[in-house]
C-alpha cells in the first residue's frame, strides 16, 4: 500500500521562534491525536536542526525546501544536502516551481540535487506542473512527462521507489483558484500510467503522488477521495496548526 501523506510547506515564513512554537504545537496536536497519514514539515534551512529538537519523527517528519546541488566547497550561502541530512530531516522538496521560476533552476541543476539528496539518505519531494498558459493550451500532460523525464526518470527503480511525487498546477499556488477534484484526479491518474511506462506497474502503484495547490481544509476531503490523490503539499495553510491539523484530518 503506497504511502499517505500530507507535508507542509512552509516557505520563507516564520522567524525561528515561531516556526519552534509551530512544529512543537503541531507535534502535541498530533501525539494527542494521532494523524492517519505521515505528516511532513517543511522548514527554512535555519529551522531544521532546532525543529528536529522539540518534534517526534515517529509522528511528524522533518524536510527542507531546498538543497545545493553541489557536494561542498566555495559556494557561499549554500546548504549542501549532507547538512540538511546532519540536522535530523528526512526529507527535502525539489524542483518546486518558485525555485525554477525565481532561481532558474533547469532540469539539468535539479537532477544533481536530486541525485545529492539521495546519496545522503534523503527522501525526495519532487514537484511538477503546468502554468496558466500551458494548461490553456492543453500541454498539461507534456509539461509534466518532461519535468519528470529531465530530472528523476534517469533513476533505478531503487532510487526512484525514493520519490515522492508532488502534483502542482502553478496557477492554483497561493492564488485561491484549485484545480477541480476531477482535473487534479485526471493528471495524478496520466503521471502515475508515465511513472508505470518507465518503471512497471507495481512501482507506479507504489508511488505517493500528492496534490498542492490552494489545498485546504474546506477541499481537502473532496480531492484526498480520488484514488490517484495521495495527500498534499501545503504551503499557506500549513501555516498554523488549526488549519493544517484540518487536512490532516481529511485522511480519516
């Protein structure tokens, strides 16, 4: 049975202090409460080793957003995939599309960085998806298959029975418009049948892929229905407990 999870992504928000009050808030609602999916933060790098500190993995995962895709050196205000690792975290977000739309980063960066992370024992949440422009043009399903193809289908299938999928339409980030139930069902069902193309169909079924995109409370049960939908990857609403506690709870 594939695995799932909804993993919270907390972007460039919340000083230390507050992400420490958020994950150890988080971590009590969960103890009291256990989740019936796996739960993931995904915190600033400077949050990690503190967060790591007041959470029980046991019960909430640890992730970054980021990592470098060189090993280490002179690459100033960089944070190399073995530091995330050395902190405690789990896990680490890739190729979301803030860091290939602001930062340019190509296929071809991403590829190292995945290929880093999984060298140091890091599980990987890679992200792909359409803009507003290339869903209106129906390109949505290219969009995709390409992104994966350029940076994760060169992986053996032990490598990628370590990824996890992250499903975003970029016009339905942060923007309040979500994707329907039946559009994200549609291309979750298109990215697994690719995933079964490459690797077979056990590991296609094997795979978590999940959903984000203005993901919260209130349509999270509506799209966690759909059998290719495996959980979500929260940004805003992952923000506070109450709000985040409440897609959690749409597993059950």
């Amino acid at each position: 049975m594939r695995k799932k999870i909804v993993a919270g992504n907390w972007k460039m928000n919340l000083n230390l202090q507050e992400g420490v009050a958020l994950a150890k808030e988080l971590n009590e609602a969960l103890a009291a409460d256990k989740p019936n999916c796996g739960v993931v933060i995904c915190t600033p790098f400077i949050h990690l080793a503190s967060v790591a500190q007041v959470i029980n993995q046991e019960v909430i995962g640890l992730g970054a957003e980021n990592c470098a895709d060189k090993e280490k050196g002179a690459f100033t205000g960089e944070v190399s995939a073995e530091m995330v690792k050395s902190t405690g975290a789990q896990y680490v977000i890739l190729g979301h599309s803030e860091r290939r739309e602001y930062y340019k980063e190509t296929p071809e960066i991403l590829k190292e960085k995945v290929q880093l992370a999984l060298k140091n024992g890091l599980k990987v949440i890679f992200c792909i998806g359409e803009t507003l422009a290339e869903r209106e043009a129906n390109k949505q399903n290219e969009v995709v298959k390409a992104e994966l193809e350029g940076s994760v289908f060169n992986l053996s299938e032990e490598d990628f029975r370590k990824i996890v999928i992250a499903y975003e339409p970029i016009w339905a980030i942060g923007t309040g418009k979500t994707a329907t139930a039946e559009q994200a069902e549609e291309i979750h069902a298109y990215i697994r049948s690719i995933i079964a193309e490459k690797y077979g169909k056990t590991v296609a079924e094997d795979t978590s892929i999940l959903y984000g995109g203005s993901c919260k409370a209130s349509n999270a049960p509506e799209l966690f229905a759909k059998p290719d939908i495996d959980g979500g990857l929260i940004g805003g609403a992952s923000l506070k407990c109450a709000d985040f506690k409440g897609i959690i709870d749409a597993w059950k």
